[in-house]
C-alpha cells in the first residue's frame, strides 16, 4: 500500500519516459476530469469530449516542462479550465442565446404536483444542474471545483488565476444562489 506513488511522481516518472506511468494517471483522473469538463460545458458531450482529449494532449506535449509547483490534480485542472474559457470566448455570441433558451424551457417545466413529497435523488440531481447552468460562468466553474473535486481555495485561485478573496466571494455567491433555490 504504502508503494503507491503520487501522481506527482507518476507524471515525472512519465516526463521521463515511463508510459505506464501516464497510463496510471489517465485511469486515476480521467472521470474526474470529464465530469468537470462536461458540467463546464453544461452537458453538450461532444464539446466535453473534445476538450477532454485537447486536455490530455496539452497535458502530454507539457510533459517535459512540468514541475511539482502545485498537485497534480490542480495543475490538469487548470488547463482544462482554460480550454473551457477560450471555448466560451470563441463561442459566446452564438452559444447564448440558446443556452438561455434550453434553461427557460427547464424553469418553465411543471414542477412536480405533489410539493410535500420528498424529492427523489434524480430530481435534487435535476434541480442542481439547472441551478449551475443560471450560475455565472465563474461562480460555476468555482463551485465545481470545490464540491466536485474538492479543491481547497488556494488550489481554485490557481486553476482560475484570480486571487483567493475572489474565489471566496465567487464562492460564498455561488452557495448562496444554490441554496436560495432550493429553499423553494
């Protein structure tokens, strides 16, 4: 057990030429990655796929040039992170207008007749991604990577680039907006 090595380890031991070592790290983090992928991309899976192997391929060609400055984990999140804002830059205009359009259509939907029933998972699943795709971008990005990869807020400040006090508020906005809606 105690053999195990870091993932740090493995992508140094790659960088050296260990292939295993790459695919060590690819079974290790490759859900976690497509999850944050797809949830950024509000659950279009073709662009989620696209950017998860861009993902990988960066992570392959800077495999030389990487330094244990920060985990792992971080550090591939943090190009994924940009693949997904340089998307969003390149796609905004058109990409809008429908987001907005297929997020009305999931508010307008009839909420379920019984109120007092409780929720069943599915539904509380439901509700939380139509709640992350009102977010703003940066409010969901910053979220995800908290809850779902459980990043502490140093570690968000580095995928992100922005400081911690604005992970915090993008945070506390965030959790807020999340917790309003389901108080409802």
């Amino acid at each position: 057990m105690g053999l195990e090595r870091t993932d740090e380890e493995l992508m140094l031991a790659y960088a050296g030429g260990d292939l295993l070592a790459f695919e060590m790290l690819y079974r290790r983090h490759r859900g976690t990655l497509y999850r944050f992928l797809l949830r950024s991309m509000r659950n279009h899976r073709a662009d989620a796929d696209e950017l998860f192997q861009e993902t990988w391929s960066r992570a392959v060609a800077a495999r030389e040039r990487y330094r244990v400055e920060a985990k792992f984990t971080t550090w591939l999140l943090q190009i994924a992170h940009n693949l997904v804002i340089d998307r969003f830059r390149r796609s905004r205009p058109q990409a809008s207008a429908e987001e907005a359009e297929i997020v009305f259509n999931q508010l307008d939907a009839p909420e379920n007749e019984q109120p007092e029933r409780v929720l069943s998972e599915f539904e509380q699943r439901r509700k939380l991604q139509i709640v992350l795709e009102e977010l703003p971008e940066e409010q969901r990005v910053t979220f995800l990577l908290r809850i779902e990869n459980g990043l502490g807020l140093e570690e968000i400040s580095e995928v992100t680039g922005v400081g911690r006090e604005t992970v915090k508020s993008r945070l506390r906005y965030a959790l807020a907006r999340v917790r309003a809606r389901f108080e409802t």
